[in-house]
C-alpha cells in the first residue's frame, strides 16, 4: 500500500506513536508507516503533531474539496541537497535547447501511449484508423520541434484526434464524451477524467517528494498559479494508460450508473463519494499492477519511479535519448 484514501469525517490526531482519524464511528487508523500520500475527501481537523510524525514518515498530505478537485498539499520536508541535481534542473530549464529535448521527449511518450490506447481499442474492431494515422505523423512532427512553444501546439493538435475517438470507443454505451470540459466539467466522463487526473497528479508529486527534483521547476508546464508544475509535465506520459484506459474500460464493464454522479449547484457533473471510492478502488489496483519494463517487470508505481530516476540521471549527463514508459501491443 502507497495511497491511502480517506473518504471520512473527523479529527486526525497523534496516538500511540501512529495517526488516527476519530470520529462517532470510532477510531481509523492511518497506516503512516506503509502509505506515501494520505488522501483526504472528508471534513477534517488535523493539529501540528498529526502532521510533524506525517513529516517525519515523507507522507504526502493532499487535500480535496466537494467538487473533488485537488486544493492544496503538506509536503513533507525533503532536506533535498542543494547540490548537483538542483543546478542540473535549473540549468535544463534555462537552455532552451535542452529544456525543448526534454519537452519533446515527455510529449513523445504521451503521445506513444495515446496510440496505445487507440490501437487496443482498434483491434477490438473499432474503426481508430484515422485518429492512429494522424498522431503518428504528428510524432513524426514533433521530432523536428525546436521550442517548447512547438511542442505544445502538436500536443493540443494531438489530443484533438486522440480526444475524437473517445465517442467511438464508448458507442452504444450510456456515457458520452462529446468535448474536453473542466471547472465545472459537464458531462460525467469528463468528471472521471478530471478526478483521475488528480489522482495521477498527486500520486507522481508523492514520489517527486521523495527525490532529488524539484515539483516547483517544470520544463512543460510553467504557467500554472499552483507552483507545483513538474507532475503535470510527468502525468502527460501516463494519463493515457493509468487514466483513459481506466475509465474507459469500466464504462464498457458497466461499472458506472448515473446514480454514481450528480450534479452540483455550479452546473458541473461530479462523481458522488461512492463512485469516487469506485474509482479510487480501481486505480489503486492499477498502480499496484505488474507490467514489463526494460528486463524487469515493474508496478507502475515503481515505473513511475523509475523514470524520475532516468530523468534526474539525463539532467546530469544529458546525452543520448531521454526515454520514458511506453506500453507497447
């Protein structure tokens, strides 16, 4: 166990050496010893010592509102050497042609595993074939970008045709895609996909947490007011497969009602706290799932660790391919 979700309400307190959630049902206890991110859904009270022994064990506190959307995070103190690594990530983002290599290779690797979700679905007789042959010129483009301005315009073209064959994929089925929409999103695969999206995002700032890179220095995403950029550059690669595919698969499973999402008093359609533990459910199991990488077999949790580190080793001796996570049919 990495994630642990908390979906009650009550009082987070210090005891017996562990942390405890204390509500009229009794006591929950958090496993703070076997967990990197605490999740909280519910209404909650937490004082110092709750969160200097969450400090103490590199837990990650994230904090999520009524519409589910990630608001705010205690990170633990990283004492992060301010060394090597630091400069080597700060010069990256300073030099343009560096910065664009390493732009280029996280929208490379996104775009690779969007194909991976399209060509699955594809052979299961969905007719993809377009929205496949488009992105993969638009790879083909994307090698010969020399700014991260240029990246960006193939990645938002890309996701226009990966976007499209949504609809395709969920045919026939009682949820329909239609369009990107977020704050408030307006249809409830749009809600799945946003809630997932948080999910990633805070998973990846977990284990940025306990390396050497700083959240705080993007090379993608460096116009967000949230400060925290570098997980959004790194959730690119891995929305498709953790994400999309999650979803996806479990409306085609019929895993999802309508009394699973409600709508809210700004218009937007939410997960309700039981389709929420149903997600969560699922992408737990998911991170946890074993899949091969390079000669080892890894979870996702651990590949996505892995390639923190192969980024971190590119910043330092930046030479040959900058390569991430690619599943391959």
């Amino acid at each position: 166990m990495e994630d642990f979700f908390l979906f009650k309400s009550g009082t987070i307190r210090k005891k017996n050496g562990s942390v405890v959630l204390e509500n009229d049902d009794g006591d929950t206890l958090i496993p703070i010893e076997q967990i990197r991110t605490l999740s909280i859904f519910g209404e909650v009270t937490i004082n110092k010592r709750s969160l200097e022994l969450l400090s103490k064990y590199q837990v990650t506190l994230l904090l999520f509102n009524y519409y589910g959307d990630l608001v705010g995070s205690f990170n633990p103190e990283n004492h992060r050497p301010v060394g090597k690594v630091l400069n080597s990530q700060v010069m990256a983002i300073q030099n343009p042609e560096l910065r664009n290599q390493i732009a280029k290779s996280i929208q490379t690797y996104s775009l690779k595993n969007s194909l991976s979700v399209l060509k699955y679905y594809h052979k299961k007789g969905i007719p993809l074939m377009d929205q496949i042959v488009n992105i993969e010129k638009l790879i083909e483009e994307l090698q010969q970008t020399l700014s991260v301005e240029e990246v960006t315009l193939i990645e938002a073209r890309a996701k226009k045709d990966y976007y499209s064959g949504f609809d395709l994929i969920l045919k026939d089925l009682p949820f329909r895609f239609v369009k990107r929409t977020t704050m408030p999103p307006e249809n409830e695969v749009n809600s799945l996909m946003s809630f997932g999206y948080y999910l990633l995002y805070s998973s990846i700032l977990a284990q940025l947490n306990i390396s050497k890179l700083y959240p705080e220095l993007p090379f993608i995403h460096s116009d967000l007011r949230s400060g925290y950029g570098l997980q959004y550059d790194l959730a690119d690669i891995y929305k498709p497969i953790l994400v999309d595919r999650l979803f996806l698969g479990m409306i085609r499973r019929h895993s999802f009602h309508k009394n699973d999402f409600e709508k809210r008093e700004n218009g937007g359609i939410y997960l309700t706290d039981e389709g929420k533990k149903k997600f969560v459910a699922e992408f737990n199991e998911e991170l946890g799932r074993k899949v091969p990488y390079g000669k080892r077999v890894r979870s996702y949790r651990s590949v996505i660790r892995h390639d923190i580190h192969k980024l971190i080793e590119y910043l330092n001796d930046p030479k040959g391919d900058l390569t991430f996570y690619w599943l391959s049919w």
